[in-house]
C-alpha cells in the first residue's frame, strides 16, 4: 500500500517506511490511499498532472531529482 502527500506530490511506500519519510506528519486531509504498484506509476508517469514523484528515502528507483533548482 502507498500513501501520497498531496502537499508536496510525492509517493510513499508503506511497506518499508524509513525515518526520514515523516509520514506521521502528512495531515489526514493531504493524504490519498494508493493500493498497487501500478496506480502509483500512472500517477509518477509524466503526463499526469500534477506530476507526483516517489519519495527519495522509500521509493528511491521513482524519485526524480531536477538538477535545476539548484542553479
């Protein structure tokens, strides 16, 4: 099961939770219930919007870090 933060647009795996993800701090209202693996991907595939991302410290093989907000 997956949750997503509607604040941020990223996607967390519930089945392996890591400290850093600070999931316990989304509010009920900015979370949506994801069941499968494959909705998750509908929802990170590019021409959804808004675009969702998965979360760097649980779902590492679908977070997308932007080189450019950093220049």
């Amino acid at each position: 099961m997956y949750v997503a933060d509607l604040r941020e647009n990223i996607i967390h795996d519930l089945t392996r939770p890591m400290y850093e993800c600070h999931i316990e701090k989304i509010p009920q209202d900015q979370q949506k219930k994801i069941y499968t693996l494959d909705t998750a991907k509908r929802m990170m595939d590019s021409e959804h919007i808004p675009r969702y991302q998965g979360c760097q410290y649980c779902m590492p093989d679908y977070y997308f870090f932007d080189m450019n907000k950093i220049l």
